[in-house]
C-alpha cells in the first residue's frame, strides 16, 4: 500500500472512530440523563400527590378524583398508585395503564427500602416510601417520557447527521494532508528510482520535515560513501599495479643478479634482503585487503604505538632498498611529553600511508631527501609535515593532488599512476585524521597530517 494511502486510511479511521465513540458516549450519557431526570420528575409529582392525598381525604374522596384529574396532563401517558402505611390502596390515577409487578414492588418497599426503580419496556417504573405527619406511604408510579424520548430521538438523528458530515469532512481533510506529507517522500522516491551512482549529484527534496531533511543528509552522505568506495573499488587494479609494481621489480631484479653470483655469503646476505623486500610486498598486499575489509562495513582494528618508532622503521626499511634516500626526522624545540607521540591506529595502513608520503618526498625532491618534523598543536594534537625541495604545484594541480590519477608537472619523466596519494588520503580518512599540502616558500613542498 502506498504511503499516501495509509496515512488516509489511518489518520481517517483514527479520527472517525475516536469521533464515533465520543458521539455513542454523548447519546449514552444523555439516555442515563433522562432516565435519571424524569424519575426525579415522578419522584416529585409521588410527593406531591402524597401530600395533597394526605391533606384532603378526610375531607372527601371526590376531591382526591378532581386532583387526578387536574394533574393527568403531567406526563403523556401515567398510571399513580398510592398505598398506606400497611400497604393498603388508598389512591389511583384514572389512567387504564396498569403496572404489572406492583405486588412485587409494594413488597420491597419497606421503611428501610425508599427507593426502588426499573423498566417496563420504554415505561420508567419507580418505587417510592414517603412519611407525612408521622405517616408512612408507598407508592408506585409508571410513566412514558415523551417528551425525553423526544429529545433523545432527535439527539440521536443530530449526531448521525454529524456524523455522516464529519466523516466526509476528516476524509477530504486526510486526503490532502496525505497528500501534503507523501509528497516529499514521493519525490524522494522518484529521485531515487533515477540515481546514478558514478553521477556526483546529491538528492534534495523540499520539505520543512526535520525527519525528512535528517534522512536525506543521511543518505546524501551514505552516497559519498558508497561513490568513494565503489571508485575505489573500480580502481583497484590501478592501484595493485601501482603499490606492486616497484617491489616486484627490484624483487625480480635482485634476484636475477643473485643468479649470477657465486659467493655464498653475499648470497645469504642478497637473500635476506629479499625476504624483507618479499614481506614488504606482502604487506602493501594486505594493506590492500584490509580497507576493502573496511569498505565491505568491518571496523578499522586500532591499536596504541608511538609515531616516531613507527616512522623509524619505515625509514629502516626503505634505506635498505633505496640507501641513497635520505630522511631527517625532528622533534619541537621545546620539551613535550613522550606520551603525546602515542596515537591509536591501524599498523598495518598507517605504515603505509607515512611510507607512500616520504617515498613520495624523495622521488619528487631535487637533493632525495625529505624533512619530518613531530610537532603538537593542541593536546590532543600530532601534526606530523613531510617537506622535501622541489618543483611546486599551481593551485589547480592543489585542487587535483587527491583525485585518482592525477600527476602534476613535476611527474615528468617519473614513474606511477597518480594513484598512492589517493590511497594515503584515504588510509587518513579512516582514522579520522586529515592530509593537506602547502607550499611555505619558493621550491618548498609540504605534506602536513593532523591526527587527531
């Protein structure tokens, strides 16, 4: 069923049944109203006729006759019987209406039993003990109420009318306001059926529904997420073949040379320098495997380890494949304490994230040689820059450094896909850590990283 549908089937059946009951309570109450009211009515017109019966029987019986008659129009339709103190008949009414169960009522009736009332079809039967003057008296009295029925009749053909109207009106009223509520999520809907993911257009719908709005900034960021990782995904040949093609190929060479030599020693000292060239291959190879772990919705599996050890061995290793590279790392002038270095990361993806920055400081770099320096804006704060002498980057190539394949000028005549950078910033992205590049000074290029 479409959202529009149920919210009329549903608002509309709220609101007719909550105003059904309400008009049944109304009727209902207004029914016990009457019936309380109009044996009021005869408990009054019992009294009455006691009184007088009292007052005037002595004096003549014929006068007790014209009382009746002159009180007959009362009620539409009455039948008053009146007994003495040992339940003798001693008054009744001059209407033919007889009142079956008297015997049964005069006999509840007692000094301690005053009141005693209940139905004879739509006739109100009320029963009644009375003392005059120290007299007792009993009575009966059987009465149609006409005129409360009426009311009644016509209370209950007003609110069928209402009802009927005001059912008509809620219809047209949630037929609107479904109309008003569905249509955003109806244009959300359509926008949608229509999405491309490689198209970088975000949804938007006008709607003033703080749930709707939520719900599409959820989505639109959900997208982004689901673009980064599915050209991520498009693109990772590019970068295996990017991250793998420089090991294999010292790999291979070195191996090749290894063929042709005859000392031993050197042998095993060759062969163990591949085995650490063969574990770095294995490592960019399970960097790889890990974020397509990560795109696949595993968390990022962090751990404590200080930055400066880290960088270190980075720079261990790739001195033993590139010895003529040369890598300064520095530390604020000032004193800090050692356990701000201390960062919480995945191993694995940071190492090779801080290796890709500085293998991209010498390889870009005039002199082969890139400055680290460790410093800590704020407490809670590592920036970490990589700056190497070179050929700079104009704005537009700034604007571009990220995107997948993207080489500036200064790649001439160099190895790579444009590809390593795009996988730093994204190793950085999910550890909630961000990248940027700068140029201080002429001939000066700048990697700075925050971790926060």
């Amino acid at each position: 069923m479409k959202i529009r549908n149920k919210i009329l089937l549903y608002f509309s059946l709220t609101v007719i049944g909550l105003t059904l009951v309400s008009f049944v309570v109304i009727y209902y109450l207004f029914s016990e109203y009457r019936e309380e009211e109009f044996q009021q009515q005869q408990l009054e017109k019992i009294t009455s006729t006691v009184r007088l019966v009292n007052q005037y029987k002595k004096k003549s019986e014929q006068l007790s006759l014209l009382l009746d008659e002159q009180d007959i129009h009362d009620f539409y339709d009455e039948k008053l019987l009146i007994y003495d103190q040992d339940k003798h008949l001693i008054f009744s009414s001059i209407d033919n209406l007889k009142i079956r169960r008297a015997d049964l009522i005069l006999q509840e009736l007692s000094p301690n039993v005053h009141w005693i009332e209940t139905k004879g079809g739509d006739y109100d039967i009320v029963g009644a003990y009375l003392e005059f003057e120290g007299k007792a008296y009993y009575a009966i009295s059987k009465a149609f109420d006409s005129e409360g029925y009426s009311k009644r009749d016509f209370l209950g053909k007003l609110l069928t009318g209402m009802f009927v109207a005001f059912t008509l009106v809620v219809w047209l009223i949630s037929r609107h306001l479904s109309n008003i509520i569905s249509r955003p999520i109806v244009a959300l809907s359509e926008k949608l059926s229509k999405l491309v993911v490689e198209d970088s257009s975000k949804i938007e719908i006008s709607t003033t529904t703080s749930e709707l709005k939520n719900l599409t900034e959820k989505f639109n960021a959900l997208l982004d997420r689901t673009r980064e990782s599915f050209v991520f995904q498009k693109h990772t040949i590019h970068h295996i073949s990017h991250e793998l093609k420089t090991p294999i190929a010292i790999l291979v060479s070195e191996l090749e040379k290894l063929q042709k030599e005859e000392d031993m020693d050197r042998i095993k000292r060759q062969i163990t320098r591949q085995t650490d060239s063969a574990k770095s291959l294995g490592n960019i190879i399970n960097v790889l495997l890990e974020i397509s772990k990560i795109d696949s919705g595993q968390q990022v599996a962090k751990k404590p380890m200080r930055v400066d050890e880290l960088l270190f061995d980075i720079i261990g290793e790739l001195n033993r494949i590139h010895p003529g590279y040369i890598f300064e790392v520095n530390y604020p002038t000032v004193s800090f304490d050692e356990n701000q270095l201390y960062i919480s990361a995945n191993r694995l993806l940071i190492k090779q994230a801080f290796q890709n920055l500085l293998l991209n400081g010498v390889t870009y770099s005039d002199d082969g040689k890139v400055e680290v320096l460790i410093e800590f804006p704020a407490p809670q704060q590592i920036r970490i820059s990589f700056t190497n002498r070179g050929m700079t980057l104009s704005a537009e190539e700034t604007r571009l450094l990220f995107s997948h394949f993207f080489r500036g000028a200064n790649s001439r005549d160099k190895s790579g896909f444009g590809l390593g950078l795009v996988l730093t910033h994204r190793i950085f992205k999910l550890h909630s850590a961000t990248i940027h590049y700068e140029t201080p000074a002429e001939e000066v290029n700048r990697f700075v990283v925050d971790i926060f």
